[in-house]
C-alpha cells in the first residue's frame, strides 16, 4: 500500500505536533539514505527467515535482499534478531505473523513488523525490528507500537477483552543495548485510550492551523530545517553568550545544544539534496568527498603475497583477511611490520571518493556537476 500521511513511526510526532504533516508536505522529496536501504533488506530477510524455518541468514550473504547485498553484519544481526524473538515466541506459545498491513481509513494506516497471539492464554503481542544502532529505542509507552496495536486491536476485538495481556516488544541486536530484547506489557484500555489521542490529534492536525512544537519527537522530521518551532530555538541560541562562565547561561545553551545540532544536521541534509538536484544556493557547491585508497584487484594483490619470492615465507594467507581481504592501510601496516616493499602495490591502489558534499564557495576542491539531475534530465529527454 502507499505510505499513510499519519502512521506508526511518525505517531510520537502526531501526538505531540500536530503543524508536522502540512509542514513536511511542502517539502521536497528526500533521499533514501543506504543506510534505510539496509534496513529494508535486513526487515525482508528478518521476514522470510521467521516464515521458513528453513531459511538462515548467513546463506544469504552475497546475495541480494531488496537490491542490497546482505554483508556478514547485517546477517549476524538479523541472526539475533531471530534467536530472540523466537524465544518470544517460544516462551508464549504464539502463533504470529509478520508484516502485517493495517489501515483505520485512507490517512490513518501502517505495517506492524511482528503480530502474535494465544488465545488460549489471552495474549497478543506486537513487535518491531530496530536496525539502527544511533538511536536506541525503548518499548515501554512507544507510540508506534502503540499506534499497531490499536489498530490491530480494533480489527481483531472480537476476541480482546478487557483482561488481554498486550505485550509490546522491540528487537534491536546492537552492542549499545544492554536489553536488544525490550518487552513491555500493558492492557487493552491503554491501547484503546492511545487510539482515542491520536484520532483526536490527526483531527486537529488536518482541521485546523495547528502551532508547530519543538521536543523529541523532531528528530527525523522532514521539515525541520524550515520549522518555526526550530528556527525560533536557533534564534535564541544565538542571543547566548558561548564563552559565557555563568552558570545560568551555560545550562540554558547546554538544554538547547542536541534541538540546534538537529536542527543545524536538517538543514545541511536538505541542501546538499537540494544541491545533488541542480538547485544552486549561493555560497555554497557540490565537491568531492575525501578520496579513499581501495585495491583495484585484491585477486593480483593476493597472488603478489603467496607467489612473490623472498615475501610468501613471510606472511601466512590468513594474515590476509580479517571477514574480508584487509584494506589498502591494513596491508600497508602488515608490510611495515614484515619488511616488504609496499610500493610494489602501488599500481593495484585506487581512490575512490564515497559519494558528495557540500562546500562553502572558496573551497580548493573542484566543483562538481550534479548528477542526479543531470540523470533526471536525460530519463525526460529519453521518455
């Protein structure tokens, strides 16, 4: 289904702003970063591994999941991201399923990652996959497992009752967590009462001229480079003294430092998308980042060391690989400590920069065509 304008992930910013919507609507369209791209894949793979017992992860790494090649990482931690739910499972006598598509009407509607249910016991649980290690995400009160459970509840209440476990839970396998199995239980009525607020938000959102508010919940908004709400909190930074000793002063910027960051983060995202486009922005171009050194064939590279008189004594294969062949800076240090002649590798090193930035006009570095316009242009001219 098309994306609903109010869903699970923004449910926490419905809530507490209701100006987000019309604001985020205004603006262009962003770019998906490879970063959500993973995120897709490992959700797929998360998926299918749940639904066939017969299916791992680490048989699909190489392969490609929704276009991106699964990597050991990735695998590994969808891996755990199975073991523990299938403890979940286990340890409730669930039947599930996974992916489930839900809608309250044309605006309201989402996609729950994980559903299970014991009738039996009175139990039904909704769950979610974090893959993101940057922002780590509690279960108790999350409005988007909130937001699914509500939605779910009002479609299946033929057999809720008001003394249904509801078990909300987040997987998240990374080592900031102590707890990448996060449950949480609560009731039916809470569940419920969640739906009655946030109906009541989407009316305010979509009925009236709604005042933007800053908090929390602004942190992935695509319209906070251009919010009210944020712009007003940079205008009152910058009226701060940043050298200033007094205490008063301090804690007040010190409460205002992570809102500005975000916002200043918003904001050159925005721009550099805007500049990829072909937008120009006076003061500002399209460079290059930081070229980095990469082998151009690490198969010659590997021959070098196990055929190389007066070398392959010196160095064992396995010196060569960590999960993968070791980088240009990694061999290079293994020369250093083996006495081996790193120059004679140099005509298997590449640069390869990983992609664009934005720069202020004076930069040394040259200025670059943007691309994806220019490919935007030639898919009109060949339509």
């Amino acid at each position: 289904m098309n994306h609903s304008p109010h869903g699970g992930s923004t449910a926490e910013r419905t809530l507490n702003c209701q100006h987000w919507r019309k604001l985020a609507d205004k603006m262009p369209p962003a770019s998906v970063s490879q970063a959500a791209n993973d995120g897709t894949a490992m959700h797929k793979l998360y998926e299918d591994c749940l639904n066939d017992g017969l299916k791992y992860p680490e048989d699909y790494i190489g392969n490609k999941v929704e276009g991106v090649v699964v990597t050991d990482d990735m695998a590994d931690m969808v891996a755990d991201a199975l073991e523990l739910t299938d403890s979940l499972i286990d340890g409730l006598g669930l039947e599930y399923k996974t992916e489930i598509t839900v809608e309250y009407n044309d605006k309201i509607g989402g996609t729950a990652d994980f559903v299970g249910w014991n009738k039996a016991d009175n139990v039904f649980v909704v769950g979610d996959l974090k893959t993101g290690s940057g922002h780590i995400v509690q279960a108790h009160d999350n409005s988007q497992l909130l937001f699914c459970a509500w939605l779910l509840a009002v479609r299946r209440e033929m057999w809720l009752t008001k003394d249904t476990r509801i078990i909300l839970f987040i997987v998240q396998p990374t080592g900031r967590r102590d707890d990448p199995l996060d449950v949480w239980e609560t009731d039916v009525n809470t569940v419920l009462d969640f739906g009655r607020r946030f109906l009541e938000a989407v009316r305010i959102a979509e009925d009236t001229d709604a005042l933007p508010v800053a908090g929390k919940w602004c942190k992935f908004c695509q319209g906070m480079a251009v919010c009210p709400a944020k712009t007003g909190q940079v205008a009152a930074a910058m009226r701060l003294r940043a050298d200033s000793k007094e205490l008063a002063n301090l804690n007040r910027a010190m409460g205002m430092v992570e809102d500005v960051e975000d916002w200043a983060r918003a904001v050159r995202k925005l721009a550099h998308e805007q500049l990829e486009a072909g937008v120009p922005i006076d003061g500002w171009k399209l460079v290059e980042k930081r070229a980095t050194r990469k082998w151009s064939d690490e198969y010659a590279v590997e021959t070098f060391f196990l055929d190389t008189p007066d070398v392959y004594t010196k160095v064992d294969k396995d010196e060569l690989y960590s999960k993968s062949f070791l980088s240009v800076a990694q061999i290079e240090k293994l020369c250093k400590q083996k006495s081996i002649d790193f120059t004679l590798l140099e005509d298997y090193i590449v640069k390869q920069s990983s992609g664009t930035t934005i720069a202020h006009a004076d930069d040394k570095r040259e200025s670059i065509p943007p691309m994806k316009a220019i490919a935007a242009m030639l898919g009109t001219l060949k339509n």
